[in-house]
C-alpha cells in the first residue's frame, strides 16, 4: 500500500521500518518497506495482505501509475470500497464530469474469471494495464487486437513504438466477437483516454469489413459443413437401399429353395408311396390313367412325378 495511517493521517513512508495502521481492514498493524527493487511501501506486519486482490509486490511502474492517476490525493489512491459485505481497494479513482472511474492498474495477467470479478465488483470502471498484463493477443492492424480473454471494459495499453516512446491505446470491445478496437494516444493523454473510456464505442470501418469477413467465412463454413451432411445423408440412403435389396433378394432365394425342398419332399413321398403300394394286374389300366392325369397336371404345373409306376406282383 501506498499510504497507511500514522496518527490517524494517510502517510507515505520515508524509511524502512516505520510503523502505521491500515486503513483497509480496521487498524491492523503496518510496517513500510523503503528498498533498491520495489518502490516503497507499506505492508502487514503479520500476515498477508487484507485485500486478497492485492498479492504481489509493488512494482514502480504500478506505484508511479497510481500516483499520476489520483494526482498524489490519499482519497482517489487505493480508495477502501464495500460491496455485498465484501471489501477490496480500488488502485486509483479518476476524476469524470459523470462521476468518479475506478483505474484498475494492472501489471500481472488475470484469469478470466478474475478480470470478470473485478469488472463486476468496480462496475463504472477502466484497465489501465502494459503488455504482461493485457494478456496474450495478436495485433490484427489499425490499433485493433484479438484477444483471448472477454473485456467488458475498456482497456488502457501502455505500451512504446517504434522510436521507444510512450504511447497509450485506448481499447474498447468491438462488434467483432474477441476483438479490441482501438485509439492511439501519446504518452502523456491517459486523462484523455480515461475521458473516452466513458464514450459510446461506434464502430469503424476496420471493425464492419472484420465482421464482414468473419461473417463471409461462417457462411462458408456453414455451407461445407451442409455439403457434408447431404452427403453423408445421401450414403445413408443408399446404403438402406442396398440393405433392403439385398434383404429382398435374399427372401426371394429362400422362398425358392423353400419350394424346391417342398417338391422334392413330394416326390420323395410318391416315390415311397409306389414302392409300398402292391398292385394287383386289374388295378394296372385304373393306374396308368391316373398316371397320365398326373403327368398331365406335372406339365401344367412344372413338376417332376414318376412316369412308370412299379410293375404288379
């Protein structure tokens, strides 16, 4: 923390070692940290930070950010806010003709699901963050990145160009699903950009002819993946059509052999009828005309019967 109270008053540490009180979470006891690699500080004397939020060291690029943002006033750095029950400190509050903007400096990267905590806790708020911060993103061109967490809340980069200067890009969510629009501003114009940050985002031209092209390639996307099922449904049919040919055949062969094993039962049983019959030699002329009557009715019908009956003994 950057101040913490000395005789109830916020104060900044001058030495290594000094003692205070936090204003955060009720007077626990705080002891500042004045060293060569991190900017000074003050810190609990027992235990970790109050504020789960804050973890990490303050670096200067953090330390010296806050300062400009709340103008060296105690009451706009680190400013104590309460939701729900739940308290966390703000890094620095700026300023607004609409009302104050809670700038959320940061350095580290976040996971997703804390930028969404942050954003939802602050509410009216903007990022204020360098390059470890914002995460990994790919520049797509025109000051407009796709980024691979979701911002619901415009973006402050602090980054440097070409020549190694300062600049500041005010980014914004896009109509373009994951991606930043963006604005570049020097150095120096972060209250400019905190200003914009408020501002209705309208999309640009970039931002129409990316969506288009986006859209352009769902569309054909979707159109191959159609293509695919027809296709795919089209196999289907015909391999039905073949199963139900192949079905139908089959139960025409059986149907066949089925009546081909029925008239060799027949004529297997005529055949055994014959041998079991005796005939007797008045009997004869009776037998052969019902054996032409048969074979008679066999030519009709396409059936095989016995052309000579056993001889009579």
């Amino acid at each position: 923390m950057i101040y913490a109270l000395v005789d109830g008053k916020p104060t900044r540490p001058t030495a290594t070692g000094q003692r205070a009180a936090c204003g955060c979470c009720g007077g626990a006891e705080m002891i500042s940290v004045c060293g060569s690699q991190v900017a000074w500080h003050w810190r609990h004397a027992v235990g970790a930070d109050c504020d789960s939020w804050a973890a990490g060291k303050e670096t200067p690029w953090h330390h010296d950010w806050k300062m400009r943002i709340g103008e060296g006033d105690p009451a706009r750095i680190e400013r104590v806010m309460v939701r729900d029950g739940v308290t966390h400190r703000a890094d620095a509050v700026a300023t607004h003709p609409d009302g104050d903007i809670v700038v959320e400096v940061q350095h580290s990267g976040l996971s997703q699901v804390e930028l969404t905590q942050r954003e939802d806790f602050y509410g009216r708020m903007v990022w204020l963050m360098d390059e470890s911060g914002f995460g990994r993103s790919w520049y797509l061109g025109r000051e407009h990145f796709q980024v691979k967490r979701k911002f619901g809340r415009p973006v402050i980069l602090d980054t440097v160009n070409a020549s190694n200067q300062q600049v500041l890009i005010l980014l914004k969510p896009s109509i373009a699903p994951g991606v930043m629009c963006g604005e570049r501003l020097d150095g120096g114009e972060w209250r400019a950009a905190v200003d914009r940050a408020t501002a209705p985002l309208a999309p640009c031209e970039w931002c129409k002819r990316y969506m288009a092209k986006l859209q352009e390639k769902a569309e054909a996307q979707r159109a191959i993946e159609e293509a695919i099922e027809r296709r795919r449904q089209e196999s289907v049919a015909r391999a039905i059509a073949a199963s139900e040919a192949a079905s139908l055949a089959r139960a025409q062969r059986e149907a066949e052999d089925r009546k081909a094993a029925e008239a060799r039962a027949r004529r297997a049983a005529e055949l055994q009828h014959w041998r079991s019959v005796r005939l007797r030699p008045g009997d004869q002329a009776a037998i052969e005309a019902d054996l032409r009557r048969l074979d008679a009715e066999a030519e009709r019908r396409g059936r095989l019967v016995l052309r000579h009956p056993p001889s009579c003994g």
